[in-house]
C-alpha cells in the first residue's frame, strides 16, 4: 500500500525492488542465504533441525528451530502479494469513485484506507487463497535446506520407498489444501464485499 501510495518515490522503488528480488530467488537459496546470515554470521538462530537434543518438548527452542524455515517459505509468498496489492492498490486509486472522494475532500489516508483498499481488497484475498497449497509444495526443497522432518521430506521419502498408501494421503492432504483454500476465499470475497451474489 504504502508502495502504490508513494507512487515513484524511493519507497515505491525500495518496496518493488526488494520484492522482486525475493519473488526472484529459488527458495533453497533464500534458505541458504538465510542460514549464512542469522547463523553462521550473527549466530542467532540455529541452522537445522527440530530441536537441540533433549529439548525436544521445549516450544521455545523448537519454535526458534521454525523461524528460518517458516521465513523461507513465508518471504516469496509474502513478496509476490506485495506486488500484486501494489498493483491493485494503483488501479484502485485510479478509478472513478477515488477521484470522486478526493473532490468530496476526503484525505489522502482516507481514499488509500476507506475506498481503494476496500475495493482492491476482492482480488487480493484470490490471491493470497491460491498461495495457501503452494505452501505445502514448496516445503519439500525448504525441509531438505533445514534438515526438517516434515510433510515434504516424507513425500520424498515415500517416493523412494515406493510407499504408495503414504503418497495417496499426501496427495489427498494437498487436494483437501485446495479445496480448504478456495472456500475461504468465496467465504472471504463476502464477507470483503456483500454485493457477491450468495448463489
């Protein structure tokens, strides 16, 4: 928002740069990137695994475990819906009913806030929807970087193995992700705009 409302300034240019520079990034080299710098460098947050051993039950050590995994996965997702609400945010205050509040004397907060998000809104909620399964996808190369046993490490696993059973409630998981997704955005959709039709 503050990209599409600064229109040209070096905060549009910062938001857009850095945000296609993400998009731009496979996601084993973001994770790399990430683990090179928290660290190995600053040494903050631990590199790989669940958890230390013996600390397995501790929500702490483990949840510092999950940050850099949950940044890899989160940072592309994060930045390609940036980019598209800055485009939708542009052809909101283009539009007829923005010129029309700012010759009411609405402010400028006023027309970003009340009106152009409020209508750019609709397909910004299409899709951050279609980004939810992708997320499972993408966990396969991310639980490999950071040596996590999770969802993805087990589909490549089971392909190995030739675990069938296991790759059949993976895929049915992944399906019931779509599914789940896409009837939160039609859920979301009216609840961002009463004029969608109920039938």
């Amino acid at each position: 928002m503050a990209a599409a409302v600064r229109r040209g300034t070096w905060t549009d240019r910062l938001v857009s740069s850095a945000a296609v520079a993400v998009v731009a990034t496979p996601s084993f080299w973001l994770g790399i990137l990430l683990v090179v710098v928290f660290a190995a460098w600053l040494r903050v947050l631990p590199s790989a695994g669940i958890a230390p051993v013996g600390q397995e039950n501790d929500v702490v050590a483990r949840g510092r475990h999950l940050l850099l995994p949950l940044l890899t996965m989160a940072l592309p997702h994060g930045a390609s819906l940036a980019l598209y609400t800055r485009a939708a945010m542009l052809d909101a205050l283009a539009a007829d009913y923005t010129r029309t509040a700012r010759a009411k004397g609405v402010g400028e907060r006023g027309v970003a806030w009340g009106h152009a998000l409020r209508n750019a809104a609709s397909p910004i909620a299409t899709v951050a929807g279609l980004n939810l399964p992708h997320i499972v996808e993408g966990s396969v190369v991310v639980e490999s970087v950071f040596a996590w046993p999770g969802l993805g490490r087990l589909t490549v696993t089971s392909v190995g193995q030739r675990d069938y059973p296991v790759l059949l409630v993976v895929t049915l998981l992944v399906g019931l992700a779509v599914v789940l997704a896409n009837l939160l955005t039609d859920l979301l959709y009216h609840a961002l705009d009463p004029r969608v039709d109920d039938a």
